[in-house]
C-alpha cells in the first residue's frame, strides 16, 4: 500500500502542496481531481520519484521510502505515465517502449526479435495498431501517447500514476485504455489517475480525491460522488453551466472548402461555415482533422481544392497567406507550434500582429504595451508581469495567450484545434465563453474537438469525417454523441 | 525570476567580474590603470567587437557562422586590391570589402534557409572557400600599397581610434535595432522556436537571411578595418577570429540554442576577453599559457552563468 504522509512540495517561496496525506489501496483506480495548479501533477511527480518532498514522508509496502529519481522509484514499482510526451522521435516504437529495460543476451547485446515482440504484445493489450518497428517521429500526438502508456504498462509495477492519459487519445483508444486498466486493477495495481473530463472519472474511478491550491479537499467513493459536487468542491463554488446558449448564425457565408485533397490524409473535403457560426469537424484520431485545419491555415496546404473566403477564391501557401486574409488559428501542439518559450507574455501575445504596433520597421513600444495590457485583462491572463517568460506560466494561461495572440490580429474566421486540450475546467469554461462571444459578434469558427460533449454544446453543425472523407454533417441540435460516434467509426 | 531580472543579474554579474579583473591588473600592475592602456585594449578589442556583434545576430536565430575569420581574410583582399594609391575613391575599397562580407553571408544564409543545409556545414564550408578565394585572388602574397586615405581609418579622431568608433556605432545600431525593429523582435522568435514563429506568421526564411547577411556585412566591415590596420590585404589574416567572437557572446549570455541575449551582453563579453589578453600580455605572460588560461576562463565563465541560470 502506498501513503503520502503530509506531503508538502515547495518551488521557490511558493508551496504548491501543503501537509496532503492521501492513501492509495491495492486494486483500486484512485482519481485524483483538482484545477490546473491544485498540486495534482506535483504529488505524482513526488510519488514518482521526480520531485523531492520538502516536508512528510512517503509509506510504501509498510516501509519508509525515499526516491532520490524516478529509476529508484521505478525499481521499488512505481511508474508514471508523464503528462507532457517525453519520446526519443529518432528511435523506434520498441526502442522507446523498452527503453532502459531492453531484453539482452548474455553479451549484453540487445535481442531486437524479443524487443519487438514485448512491444507488440504490449500495443496489443492496449488494442493499439501500431507497428513497433515504426519511428517515433512518424506518429501521430495520439500514437505518441499510447506508446507512453505501453512504455509504462511495460514496467510490471504495482502502482502506475497516469497524469492525464487520455488527453490526445480518441474514444476508441480511451476504451481499449480503460479495458487494460480494468485488467490490471484484477491483478491488484493501484491506478493514480488525473483527468479533466468529468465522465472518465465516473466511469473509471473507486475513489477521488480533490485538491484544491495545494491542500487535500477531501477523498470519497466515487459511487457517493456526483458531477455537480466534484465540481464545487474542485472550484470552491458553484458553477453553473458551462456552456453557453448558442445564438443562431447568420446566412452569409464567410469560408467555402471545396474538393480539398491531400493524400493519403484526406481527399475530396468539402463544407461551408457561415458568420456567426461554429462548425466542428469531428472524428477519430487520424481522421485528417487537423491536416484538413492546418491546410486552411497553410501550415501545411492541401495539393488540391479550393479555399474561398468572402467568396473569393485564395491561395494559401503558408500562415502568412493565410493571416493577411483574415484567418487566424490556435493549434493543437502548444508547445510545438504556438509558444516561443524565453519571449515574455506580452512579446507572445503581439507576435502574429506585430505590424500594428509599428510604423514602418519601428516598433511602437506604448501602442504595443497598451495592447497587451488590454489583450491581458480581456483573457484574464495571469502572470507576474508581462515580461514573464510564457513558458512559466500555466497550462490555461498560455492557451488564452496565444487565443489572445491570435485574436489581436481581428481575423475574420478563427481555427481552434483541440483549444480545450490539457486546462482546468475554469480556463474551459472561459474558452467556451469567448467561443460563443466570437460567434455572435459575426465571426465565424471552425472548431476540431476530441471532446463529443464539447462538439455538441457549442457547434452549430458537426462535420464528421472518417478516414480522411467527410462521412455526414449534422445539425447539432438535433444529433446526439451516438450518432455523431456512428458516422465517425470506420465501417 | 522574471527573465529581465535575470538578465540585468546577469550583465551585472558580468561587470562586476569585469571590474575585479580590472582591479587585480591595477593593483598587479602598474600598466593598466592609464588612458594610454585603455585606449589600447579599447583598440584591440574592435575588430573582435565588430564580429561577436554580427555573429549575435546568427547565434540569436540558433544558427551558427563559422566563417567568420575567412572572410574578414577575403573582404580584407578584395578591399586592398582597390586601395592603390591614385587609383579609386577612398569609398570604392571599403564597399568593396563591404560587399565581398555581405555576399558570403548572403551566400551562407541562402545555403541554410532554401537549401535546408545546417548552418555548422554551410559555414563550415565558406571556412575554407572563402580563404582559397582570398589566396587565389592575392596570388599567395599579402596585398601591400594601399592607399593613405584608407589606411588612415586605423587613426585617431579627436584621440580616439576611428575602429573602437565603428565599433561602439555598430553596437548601438544593433542594440537599437533588435529593440527597435520588427525584424529584430523577429529574429528573436525564430530562434525562440521557428516552427511557432512560423505558424505565427513570421517570414522565418527573410529573417534567417538578414541575419546572415547583416552577420557578414560586418565581417566585411571587420576585414576593411583590419587591412588599414595592417595596411596590407592579408590571405592569411583572422585565423580563428571566428572563436573569440562566438567566445565572447556566449559568455555575454546569448543561448547557442538561440532566442536569448542582448547586444550589451556581447559587449561585455568583448570586454572581458579583452581585458583578460591585454592583463596576461602586461603580466608578460608566454602567449603558450595565455592560450590555456583564455580556454579555462571562457568555460568557467560560461559554466558559472549556466549553474546560476538553473538555480
């Protein structure tokens, strides 16, 4: 049995976690709920050996332990599941899934056929179609994770802390990952496990804990537990719904995609979104979403089709292309493709419109200050300054930077790509308000969400594609997520 | 701590060991405290000034030129072959040698952005080209009978040497021009993380390029300085010149891994280099040893910026 013993957790003058004592029992799934910022990842990366606690103690089997790195806590059974993706992009799926527990021969060479073997037969167990002698490089965000997964299933511990596992997966990976962990909890480990969606707890957990700014709200069965009572203790007040009422769009029509093809990732894509309204492509992981998103944006143009805007046909070779038109986009890999980690808050945020804080070559350094100050308060953007590095900054508050970055500029229609992905339900919440507020002041917002609940509260219509075709589009009033899951399994 | 802060830690950190070496010279020494050894040490360090500035440009996009001490060689050549007496204008050999500077790093930054080449190949490259050219077109020999006017850039106006003057503009311009100019708020982002800056709508291409070229205008602009220095177009010349400069902005706390640093941090860097050759050339110190000790103090001085940095 494994104890947090009043844990408390420091990082420089700011405590993150206070004096938490939490026991997790053998065979159970324990899920661990909070806010970004309540502590959860910081007393998993204490259990996990990653941090050093800075007061209690940690039990385990009986004894007290003392991880100096996560190898000792490793060694003594205990692995973790990393919120942030670590692979190594240049070695193999069964290299990464092995790594550092490579099956060797007497001579201590490495034996690639047992190698091979172990991580197809883990990626089995997980229902994962991958093949092991693939590139780490070559996968998707949401094979990237399911490789984690199989990495630290591999381990054979005895407890297994999961931080967000399931945040890039697709519905049908997450039930072949809940499949797996009802497995394990047969055979007696212990699941720690994080979420921000509500109905993976529910589905999963035996008992939940709730911090709340470093200290333990209180630990329950799940089966005494409802949604509205999770979320008031996580919050510390009520919230009420949400999402909020859509507004009916207009009928003029602002972007017409038409035949867009780019193979094999998708072919022959075409709909229409309007002012003033939300259109959401959904489908399952590798269903062409964000390449058929990111070809709008010229992140990566399609090799055929056409884009018109206003109903003028325009070419997009590129973002800048795309940003003099009008379109503005905040992609799914924040770290990748949005932040630029040692710029402050504020140099982040005025990046894509900086020509409008310059006469000529000139940077206007008040016009630009101004902006920020404005762009800060609007998003309610914490940091310490808007000097500080974005990189230091939460989770949600560098999504709504760069929301905030890409809405400077007043583009006419807006691409979010998973913009709810890995923030605490208050930054959601905020999200899904300004959303509905872009919509209603006219502009129109091509949505790509995992989430089939946040697709249904906030789209006008669903644009479904499977294997790369779009399969059906729906009204969302008037489907629901059985049908929605229909049109998007392969046949 | 907010990267400014550190940032100001870090410069004053710089000067504060600036001013300690400078003390234990003085004391050590009775050389060093004069304005006649400070005008030196201000003299010696321009060239080496002019070049850390430029390649801060490079090293703030995350790229890298090591072709730096070539090309101050071939510009060097190509400005002296024009500065015969009574043959040109003062102003056709040093745009010459402007130009022969600005191509090579026009050249290196097409080779990385369009041809997708890494920086430390490319330069690597024009490393060699560039000094085969510069023999090629000197025959070998040092190219000798320049011209008074543009030997008289080596001199002094109102006391001070017309190079330390390059130098100190050509540092406020590009301090002015990374705080002031898009494009300057640009190379930052490129080098912070391209692929966002792309997707962010930066021309990361154009920004690449202009570092490369701004980098080798005033590697071009070192090499016109040197060769009124010498007074002779050398095919030889700036052996290594590359090292110091790369030496010198990196202990002024640019990133190799790039999107960090300042201008004034270069500065300093120069600085400190400076002051620590003239100090062993004073102490009479065997240029063997001195070579040592410049190795540790680069190092240490960036190994101890590193361990306060992670603190």
């Amino acid at each position: 049995m494994l104890r947090a013993l009043e844990l408390r957790k420091d990082f420089g003058g700011l405590t993150v976690l206070q004096s938490t004592s939490v026991d997790f029992r053998p065979g159970e799934v324990h899920a661990l709920m909070g806010e970004n910022g309540a502590g959860k990842s910081t007393l998993m990366k204490v259990l996990a050996g990653l941090y050093r606690p800075d007061g209690g103690h940690i039990e385990w089997r009986g004894g007290h332990a003392d991880f100096a790195s996560p190898h000792e806590a490793l060694v003594a059974g205990i692995a973790m599941i990393h919120q942030e993706l670590m692979p190594i992009l240049d070695l193999t799926v069964a290299e990464n899934i092995t790594l550092g527990a490579e099956p060797c021969d007497r001579l201590g060479r490495i034996d690639k056929e047992a190698q091979l073997h172990r991580a197809s037969e883990l990626l089995g167990e997980l229902e994962a179609d991958i093949d092991p002698s693939r590139l780490m490089r070559t996968l998707t965000v949401a094979q990237t994770q399911v490789v984690e997964i199989a990495k630290a299933l591999g381990r054979n511990a005895d407890v297994i802390l999961m931080d967000e596992p399931t945040a890039a997966l697709s519905d049908h990976e997450v039930a072949a990952l809940f499949r797996f962990i009802a497995r394990l909890k047969a055979r007696g480990v212990t699941i720690v496990y994080t979420t921000h969606k509500m109905d993976e707890v529910f589905r999963l957990a035996d008992r939940i804990s709730v911090l709340r700014d470093g200290n333990l709200v209180g630990t329950a069965p799940a089966s005494e537990m409802n949604p509205a009572k999770l979320i008031t203790m996580m919050v510390g007040r009520e919230l009420a719904d949400v999402f909020p009422v859509r507004q009916p769009p207009t009928d003029e029509i602002l972007l017409e995609v038409s035949g867009l093809t780019r193979e094999p990732s998708y072919r022959n894509v075409s709909f229409q979104v309007r002012r003033g309204e939300v259109v959401a492509l959904a489908g399952l992981m590798g269903a062409g979403r964000t390449e058929v998103a990111s070809a709008i944006y010229g992140l990566q143009p399609a090799s055929s089709g056409q884009i018109r805007l206003n109903g003028r046909a325009i070419s997009i070779r590129n973002p800048q292309d795309s940003l003099s038109a009008g379109i503005g986009m905040v992609t799914e890999d924040r770290k990748g493709l949005g932040l630029i980690p040692a710029l402050g808050v504020g140099q982040n945020i005025t990046l894509t419109a900086l020509r409008n804080f310059s006469k000529g070559q000139f940077l206007d350094h008040t016009a630009e200050a101004a902006a920020v100050g404005a762009q800060m308060a609007e998003f309610s953007i914490k940091s310490s300054g808007t000097s500080q590095p974005i990189s230091q900054l939460s989770g949600g508050n560098q999504q709504k930077a760069l929301l905030a970055r890409c809405l400077l500029g007043a583009p006419q229609l807006i691409i979010l790509d998973e913009p709810t992905r890995g923030i605490d339900i208050g930054a959601k919440a905020e999200i899904y308000a300004l959303i509905q507020k872009l919509a209603r002041a006219g502009k129109a917002v091509l949505l790509v969400s995992s989430e089939l609940p946040e697709v249904l509260s906030l789209a006008h219509r669903i644009v479904v594609l499977r294997r790369g075709s779009v399969s059906a589009t729906l009204e969302a009033t008037t489907t629901d997520q059985e049908t929605v899951l229909r049109h998007a399994m392969p046949l | 701590m907010p990267a400014l802060d550190r940032n100001l830690l870090h410069r004053f950190g710089l000067l504060l060991v600036i001013l300690l070496v400078g003390l234990a010279l003085s004391l050590w020494t009775d050389t060093f405290l004069s304005l006649a050894n400070f005008t030196n040490v201000a003299r010696q360090v321009s060239i080496n000034g002019i070049l850390a500035v430029g390649v801060t440009f490079v090293l703030l996009t995350a790229g890298v030129d090591l072709s730096l001490g070539s090309v101050v060689a071939l510009s060097g050549v190509a400005c002296a072959t024009f500065a015969h007496p009574g043959e040109y204008s003062v102003f056709v050999p040093i745009a010459v040698g402007l130009l022969t500077g600005t191509a090579c790093g026009l050249v290196n930054g097409v080779l990385v952005t369009r041809g997708g080449v890494a920086p430390f190949i490319v330069t690597l490259g024009m490393m060699t080209i560039a000094r085969g050219l510069a023999l090629i077109f000197s025959g070998g020999r040092p190219v000798a009978n320049m011209s008074n006017e543009l030997t008289a850039l080596a001199g002094d106006i109102w006391g001070i040497p017309i190079p330390v003057l390059c130098f100190a503009g050509v540092a406020f311009v590009a301090w002015y021009f990374l705080r002031n100019f898009r494009l300057g708020r640009h190379i930052y982002a490129v080098g912070g993380n391209e692929n966002a800056a792309r997707a962010a709508g930066v021309p990361v291409e154009r920004v690449k390029l202009l570092a490369y070229g701004l980098c080798g205008l005033l590697t071009g602009l070192a090499g016109v300085v040197l060769a009124a220095r010498i007074t002779t177009g050398q095919p030889n010349a700036g052996q290594a010149y590359e090292l110091d400069a790369i030496a010198a902005v990196v202990i002024g706390g640019t990133s190799l891994a790039g999107g960090v640093g300042t201008i004034t941090g270069t500065l300093l860097g120069v600085l400190l280099i400076g002051v620590i050759n003239n100090g062993l050339d004073l102490m009479g110190v065997s240029s063997y040893y001195q070579a040592v000790i410049k190795g540790v103090i680069i190092v240490g001085a960036v190994w101890l910026d590193r361990r306060q940095a992670r603190s």
